[in-house]
C-alpha cells in the first residue's frame, strides 16, 4: 500500500508541474542572476520531506529515495542504484580502473569527484572549519563528520559489544575485531592490519618518514591528525571537556582514557602480575619490565629506559636543562611532572587519600606504601638483621643503624 503511494507520488510531480521544464528554471535564474538577486529559486518541492529542488529531474529523482526505488543493478555484487551514472561509478570498484590521476602526488581515483577532493591537500586549501574546535577540513560532509564528535552522536552501533561509532566505515572496520580478520600484512615485519590505511601508516615507521612537521617547535609526525593533535598544545585551545570534573582535553581519546578513571574500569590485565591499565600501551609499556627489555639506550651513559620520553627527560640531567621553573619559588625541574608534585607544596593540597583512615598524601606512591600497612604487608628487609619495613625509605633510614 506504501509503495503505490510512494509511486502516486511519483505521478502527481509530472501532474502538479505539467508545462515546467528544467529550461524554464534555469531562465528564471539567470533572470535573477541579471538583477543580482542572491535567493536561488527552488520551486520544485517534496511533498513527502518538504525538500526543495531548482529542477523537476531533481525532484522525480528524488523521489526514488522515497519509493526505495533503486533500477539500476550491478551483476557482480547485486548492489542496487538509482542512478546509472552511480551504477557505472560503482562497476570502477570491481575492475580496480583508477582513472584519475593526481598530477602532484600519482594518487589516482575512480571518480573526478575524489580527485577533485584530492587536489584541495596540495592547495592547502580547507574551507570547512569547525565552530567548536577550529579544525578545517577539505569537504563538507567531513566537517558534518566531525560535528558527531561534539554532538556526542553515534549512529551506528555494534551488534557483538554494543560500541558506538560515528561512521559506517569505522563500524566496518571495528567488525573486524570480533572476526579477527588482518587482511593487510607488512612485508618487512610481518605485523598485520585491518584496513589499508593502517599499513600504510605503519610502513611510514620502516622508512623513518615523518612528513609533517610542526611550524613552532619542529617536531615531526608520520600523520596530520598527529600534527594537528600537537599544535593544540601550542595553542591553548583543549575542546573536550569532561562532564563530571570539568577537565579538559586536546583529543577525543585522551577524555576517553580519563572517563575510565571515573568509571573505575581498567580493562587490560597483565598476564604476568594481573596488574590492570585503562590503556592497552600502559599494558604494553608495563610488559617491558617482565620483559626486561629497556629498547632506548642514552649515548653518553649507557642507560636504558623503556620509554622514549624517560629517556628524552635522562638526556636533560647530561645537558644540564632545567625547563620546568616554579612561579612561586623559583625552582627548577627537568620535568614536568615533578613540577606537578612540587605546586603541591605551595597550594598544600593531597590529593591521595586512604580509604580506610582518611589520610591523605600529595604523591601516590606515599599512599601506595601507606597501604601496606593496613595490608599488613612488609616486602622490604634488611640483609643484615632481617627486619622488614612497609616502605624502601624507611629501610634506608635502617641500615644507617648498622653503619
């Protein structure tokens, strides 16, 4: 019954404009066009949706939407189009044709469109900015993309976990966790990827290419989203904000990270110690001490570190760099974390406090030993006498005993 409305539809168009041709559209804009009239006529509507059309073709194609009309069908995979000229852009897929060619770069495309799309990268030319973060993009339905983000919108849903995804594409790309299918392997380790995309990020870690480079400090990047992610740092500007403490974030994943802190979940367990992360590369980091493995090594001393940014603080101890200065005291500190624990001091807050007694402490590793004395625990003794204490310090201030 739906249907032969939806086709009555269809008829009543040619019924309600039986003399208009699209010619007649065009010599009312162009009339418009004459007196400078900006307001482009649309006189063609949906009765459906209430979508206006500048040409009746527009509209009877658009009202296919509504009919679920789609004619055009492709031998090789039964998809459905509406459109020919869709149909004959969708048989380019299956030949793998790619003719299209980027004169800059040797990309090349299926469609016009794409290159089209394309050549705004190497003009740099990105007309569609977001209101709320500033980010730009090159197309429009990227920006309407993004707008999700903020929105907090996620259409599409997975039926294995119930995640959220703001794009189809994302939630195909995410089935294949569950699947577990990497169907694109590197061919110089051997690791594997769900999407192409992926593997042609990781190659860029095998050629040492970090094509973009930051404009105010000179740190390179392999991805312009990886750029893009910095150079809020120089900029102040932290768009995502965190609905229950106020925090705010220069990235969508790293208030996702902090959220898990709220909710009490760290989902990634150690298989060694049981010790839980919110993040998978917490986990991966943490592995490197059962491991043993300290894979960045200081040139001048010999000392090994298991991450990157251990090692770049260690490096400011031989340069003699104290960057991170107290506004209040004047103190210098290499880094800023030890900065962090030193504001402590000046503003007397404790941050830490014990569940069981309400004592709180400024730094987590006080509290951490704090703990074990509730536990009852005391893993640190002396080689000498045998006596144990609940914290290193306190062994130390022993063994003074015996000297």
């Amino acid at each position: 019954m739906k249907m032969k409305e939806e086709r009555q539809d269809l008829i009543e168009v040619d019924e309600k404009y039986p003399d208009q041709k699209d010619h007649d559209v065009n010599e009312e804009k162009s009339v418009s066009c004459s007196i400078k009239t900006t307001e482009v006529k649309r006189p063609f509507s949906c009765s459906q949706c209430g979508k206006s059309f500048t040409l009746k073709t527009s509209l009877t194609r658009h009202m296919l939407t509504h009919a679920g009309m789609n004619s055009f069908s492709c031998s090789q995979c039964g998809k459905s189009f509406r459109l020919k000229s869709y149909l004959k852009k969708h048989l380019v897929t299956h030949s793998s044709e790619k003719p299209f060619t980027c004169s800059e770069c040797g990309n090349t495309f299926t469609c016009k469109a794409s290159l089209r799309k394309h050549m705004l990268i190497h003009a740099e030319t990105e007309p569609f900015s977001c209101s709320q973060c500033g980010t730009s993009f090159t197309n429009k339905s990227r920006l309407k993309k993004h707008m999700l983000i903020h929105a907090g919108i996620k259409p599409f849903s997975c039926s294995e976990c119930g995640k959220g995804l703001t794009k189809k594409s994302g939630l195909i790309k995410h089935m294949l966790i569950h699947t577990g299918i990497k169907p694109f392997n590197c061919s110089q380790c051997r690791k594997s990827f769900t999407c192409k995309a992926s593997l042609k990020m990781h190659m860029l870690i095998h050629a040492g290419i970090k094509p973009f480079s930051c404009s105010q400090c000179e740190n390179t990047f392999r991805h312009k989203a990886s750029l893009e992610k910095h150079m809020f740092i120089h900029t102040g500007i932290k768009p995502f904000t965190c609905s229950q403490c106020g925090k705010s974030f220069t990235c969508n994943a790293s208030l996702k990270m902090h959220m898990l802190i709220h909710a009490g979940k760290k989902p990634f367990s150690c298989s060694q110690c049981g010790k839980s992360f919110r993040s998978k590369s917490q986990l991966k980091l943490h592995m490197l001490i059962h491991t043993g493995k300290k894979p960045y090594t200081c040139t001048q001393c010999g000392n090994g570190f298991t991450q990157k940014s251990s090692l770049k603080d260690h490096m400011l101890i031989h340069a003699g760099e104290k960057p991170f200065s107290c506004s209040q005291c004047g103190k210098s500190f290499r880094c800023k974390s030890h900065l962090k624990q030193h504001m402590l001091i000046h503003t007397g807050e404790k941050p830490y406090t014990c569940t069981q007694c309400g004592k709180s402490y400024k730094q987590k590793t006080c509290l951490k030993d704090h703990m074990l004395i509730h536990a009852g625990e005391k893993p640190f003794s002396c080689s000498q006498c045998g006596k144990s204490f609940t914290s290193k310090r306190q062994l130390k201030v022993h063994l003074v005993t015996h000297t």
